[in-house]
C-alpha cells in the first residue's frame, strides 16, 4: 500500500516517467525557503552562484532540510521502495526575462548510475509555468533506451554539455506546471525540458537529482552517496555527511569532494568543461 502516493499515480508514474503536480508545503513555507536562498546567496555569493549550484544540500542546512521531507521521501518510496540514497542536488535558477534553457536530454545519458531505476524530485520554490520556463516532459520517453544526445555548449543551455535530442515530437509533450511548495517526479530515463523565464519574476526549483534505490550503483567515479532511508550499503560505499550547520568546514569539504566527482563523471569523454 504506498503511504503518500494512490495507486492510480503509482501507475501513471510507470506508464508515463513522470507525475505531477504533487502538494509537499504551503505557499508560504515555499516563499521562506525561497526567502533563505536568497539570504544565503547574498551572504556566500562564491557558494551559490550560476556556476555553483550543485549539491547544495551538503552545505546548507535549509537545503538538506528540503532533501529529507516526509513528504517528498514518501513519494519516492512510493515509487521506489524503502531503501534509497541520495546521489545529489541542483538548483534551477532562471533570472527574469533571461534566455536559459535546457534543452531536451535524459538525465541518465551521462551520470554514470546503473540500473536506470532512480527517481527526481523536482520542488517549486516560485511559481514554475509556461511564462517563467517550466520543465516539459515527453510522456512514455523513458520506456526507450538513451538516445543520441548532441553536446552544443550553447550558451544560453544551463547544462553541463548543452546537450541535446535532436529528434523529439514535442506535439505530445507535457507542461508541468507547479505552484510554490509543489514538486513533480520523474524518471531518469524520460525525455524533457525547459524553456526561457519570460516574466519579470525569477523561477527558482529544487531538483534533487536523484533518489537511487538499493543496487544502484555508480559505475563512472567515486561511488559517493547519502544515505536515506533503509539500507543501501554496499562493499565500496562512501558514506557522505549532512551538513552541521551552514558552510561548517566539514560540510564545505563533502560538498567540493562530491562537486569534483560529478565534474569526473559529468564531462568524462568530453571535449571541453564549464566552470559548473
């Protein structure tokens, strides 16, 4: 029996590689979390800034807080079973009429986690629709293996690689639209994207990116993980902290050591980097 989820979602998620939307906190407890990345944006500028927006739940309490609600872990378990690790976190900031992207790709194309069984939850802290740039799915995608993805390094493509899907119907693709306070989920393996912010308010989400359920593994890289819930042990885990207390040294250094690890494992046979 799942514990947050209705069967009929359940089945929606496998059938299409994504659900949405799905209550998780009030308008309001969005905005104060909203509230406190600004704060800490102003505060630790070289910490959360456009190129350095990767895990940062490691170093700022608020954001782990975000990353062990009930609720969302709920929904995962619903999806995934009761025994999960976190692999890591991104925030997803688009600026007022800016023109950011993110073009259709698969979050599994180049992670390096084997089986493509893990589960993104994606938070709205502001407002995530048509006019701000919110994420579009391709319903059913992740039933088809990793396609061929074209690594543009376009400017305005907030991806590591810009990487790209040539080839998408987007007549049959999905907005998930999503008020403060709610999240979708997605698979993997599904086919999506976002376009520019064309309001005058920023779109901040929270994507925690992903849940991996027990025999995951991390193939590419060191095998870092954060434990959740259950047990996920496995004999070459590297267990990571939560965070004390915001930018405490300790939290500092899991933070760069899971940082330098994606940068291995994100760009491995890459031509080139970006500075995130």
């Amino acid at each position: 029996m799942p514990k947050i989820l209705t069967q009929q979602q359940v089945e929606q998620y496998r059938q299409q590689g994504f659900l949405s939307p799905i209550d998780v906190m009030s308008e309001e407890e969005a905005s104060r979390y909203a509230q406190q990345l600004q704060a800490a944006e102003v505060e630790y500028p070289q910490e959360l800034n456009a190129e350095n927006r990767n895990n940062p739940h490691l170093a700022f309490g608020f954001l782990d807080q975000l990353a062990h609600h009930p609720v969302i872990l709920d929904a995962v378990e619903d999806l995934i079973g009761p025994d999960f690790a976190l692999w890591g976190s991104v925030l997803f900031i688009k600026e007022p009429e800016t023109r950011h992207y993110v073009s259709w790709h698969q979050d599994a194309t180049y992670v390096g986690i084997s089986p493509h069984d893990y589960v993104t939850p994606w938070l709205a802290l502001t407002p995530s629709d048509r006019e701000t740039g919110c994420m579009s799915m391709i319903p059913g995608s992740h039933r088809d293996d990793i396609q061929p993805h074209l690594e543009t390094f376009h400017d305005d493509n907030i991806l590591t690689r810009g990487q790209a899907i040539q080839e998408v119907d987007e007549s049959v693709a999905v907005d998930l639209i999503l008020r403060p306070g709610q999240m979708s989920l997605h698979h993997c393996r599904v086919i999506h994207g976002s376009q520019p912010n064309r309001s005058k308010q920023r779109r901040v989400g929270f994507a925690l990116q992903g849940y991996v359920p027990a025999g995951g593994r991390q193939y590419l890289g060191a095998n870092y993980w954060l434990p959740i819930r259950g047990n996920f042990m496995q004999a070459d885990f590297i267990e990571l902290e939560r965070p004390a207390s915001d930018m405490d040294p300790q939290a500092l250094g899991e933070r760069r050591k899971a940082n330098q690890n994606w940068a291995d494992i994100l760009y491995q046979g890459a031509g080139r980097k970006r500075a995130y």
